[in-house]
C-alpha cells in the first residue's frame, strides 16, 4: 500500500507540474468500496486518511469497524431511504443528483442540528448508465442548495466514460471545470471550490483539467 501510495501521489505531482498547479491543492479519496479493512488499514498506516465508501451500510459498518481519526466520503447513488444512514456521518457527500435528494439531506441535516457538506452530481458525458443530473440543471439545482442552511454546497463531482485512453476524458472533465466556473460567476454567494473528478484510469488527465479532489482504488489497492 505505501509503494501503490506513494506513485500515485507522485503520478499526482508530476501532473500538477505540467498544469502550472500545486500538487498541495489536490486531496485523494482512497475508494475503499469492496476492500479488506485489513487493506484499508495498510492504507491507513501509509498516511492516507480519506477514503471513499459506495454504499450507506458499507460506509457504517467500516467507521464502526475502523474507528476514529479518518474521513469518511460517500461517493455512490444515494437513495433517499438511506439518507439518515449518511447525513452527519460522511464528511462530504459526492452524489447529489437530484432535487428531492437534496431536500432530504438538508431535512435530516435539520433535524441532527448540523450542516453537511455536498457535491451537486453532473452527468458529463449523457451516458444513461450514469447517474447525474445534466448539465443545464446543475445552475438551478446550486441556486436551490445555496438557499439551504442545513447543507453547504462545496462544489460538483462528474464521472467521465470508461475508457482505456485516458485521453478520452479531457473533455469531460474540462466541460465540468467550465460549468462550475460559469455558476461560481451567476451565483455571488456560490464558493464552489471543489472539484471531484478522476479516477485510476484518468486521473492525471483529470489533475491537468483543474480536479482537486480525487476518487482512486485499483491504483492504491491492486495487490
């Protein structure tokens, strides 16, 4: 784990320098879906603290198991059934990706007296396989989450298609970058600083579009 950690942090870096970026502005989330928590822990004592949970029983059950001292994101389809499983649990929420969701995190966040921070979900590339709202909705979705008390909008997370060239994802990603740039500019009170976007396959590509946020696990976890 702290040789797979450490290229990948270096694959990092090395794509932050070819985008005039500073590789300390951009956090890894170690997807932890489907992995030993004896894995997850090895991570763990390599120094990594972030890590990324798919399921809402998954998500609690490992920070029941592992315990204190980590950062727990959840980054898979959220049903609303299982939202009281995830609000004030997971520091940040990826996939928020329609409006009822929405108002039943911002409920739940009410009612637990907290403020939980989310990503708004885009759907990129119009693959129906994906989840996502489109793009024309994530200006007017913000709108709705900025007027939220309960919730703090931190940014957009997008999942470019699935591809052997990295490549193919550029434009994905650089259409995400545009559209947060466009909402930080129409909605004054909007602080969309983050950026979740990449994964194992397209990170780097992901880092030279402007991604501060991570999801990786083959990379990390492949033994």
């Amino acid at each position: 784990m702290a040789e797979n950690l450490a290229t990948v942090r270096e694959r990092i870096a090395a794509a932050a320098r070819r985008a005039g970026r500073d590789p300390g502005e951009i956090s890894l989330v170690a997807v932890s879906k489907n992995v030993p928590d004896e894995l997850l822990l090895e991570a763990a004592k390599a120094g990594q603290r972030a890590f990324g949970e798919n399921r809402a029983q998954e998500l609690v059950g490992r920070m029941r198991r592992i315990g204190e001292g980590y950062e727990w994101h959840f980054i898979g389809h959220l049903q609303r059934n299982k939202v009281n499983m995830v609000v004030g649990k997971a520091a940040l929420i990826h996939s928020v990706d329609s409006e009822r969701l929405l108002e039943a995190i911002a409920e739940r966040a009410r009612s637990l007296g907290i403020v939980q921070d989310i990503l708004l979900q885009v759907n990129v590339t119009g693959e129906e396989s994906k989840h996502g709202m489109e793009p024309g909705e994530a200006a007017g979705m913000a709108e709705k989450a900025l007027a939220l008390p309960s919730v703090r909008l931190r940014g957009l997370m997008t999942m470019a298609a699935l591809s052997e060239e990295a490549e193919e994802a550029r434009d994905c990603f650089r259409r995400l970058r545009e559209l947060r740039d466009r909402i930080q500019g129409e909605a004054a009170d909007a602080r969309l600083e983050i950026l979740s976007m990449g994964m194992t396959q397209d990170f780097e590509v992901a880092v030279e579009e402007g991604a501060n946020m991570l999801r990786v696990g083959t990379a990390i976890f492949a033994t």
